[in-house]
C-alpha cells in the first residue's frame, strides 16, 4: 500500500448511519458501503446506484474512505486515486442490512 499526503485526515470515526445515508432515506439499494474516515459519513459504492461515498468526497472534499461492509481493511484515497494502508479498522456496528 502506498502512503498520500491526505493520510493526516484519517481520523478514528463513529459510523453515522447503520447502511448508506442517502440510499436509506430514499429506499435505494446499494452494493458495498464505504466508510468517511474524516466524519464517520457511510456511503455506498461507486458499483451502487447512488455513488453516495463519491459524492460525499465532492461535496466534502474528505479524501479518505474505508471499505466498510463487511469491514474490508483498506482505505482509498479519492484525491491520490491509490490504496492506502490505514492506522486502525473501524469495527462495524452491525448487523448491517445487505441491499444489492
């Protein structure tokens, strides 16, 4: 994995909602979860409908996501477009409901 210079952003998060934010409020499915190690924002996929996490990174400019669900154990830097090696796993608060 490869260090960026926005690791200085990842912070240990409380995931904020039990699925992706935005596909929850409006009853769409997603694929896998994507976690903000900024603010703890849960988004979905870029294979999902929404691309929820992505737009968070737009609207947000937080550039660090974890895979979430389940936890993957790899974070992405959206600015560097490269893995990143992550200080620490943010455990799920699950069960997660799986939507595809």
């Amino acid at each position: 994995m490869t260090r960026c210079s926005h690791q200085n952003s990842v912070r240990s998060v409380k995931p904020q909602t039990m699925g992706c934010e935005e596909c929850l409020a409006i009853g769409q499915a997603w694929v896998h979860l994507r976690l903000c190690r900024e603010c703890g924002h849960v988004g979905c996929c870029d294979q999902s409908i929404g691309k929820h996490a992505t737009a968070h990174f737009r609207s947000t400019g937080h550039p660090i996501i974890e895979g979430y669900d389940p936890p993957e154990g790899w974070g992405w830097c959206y600015v560097d477009e490269t893995m990143i090696d992550l200080p620490d796993h943010t455990p799920q608060v699950g069960p997660i409901p799986q939507f595809y």
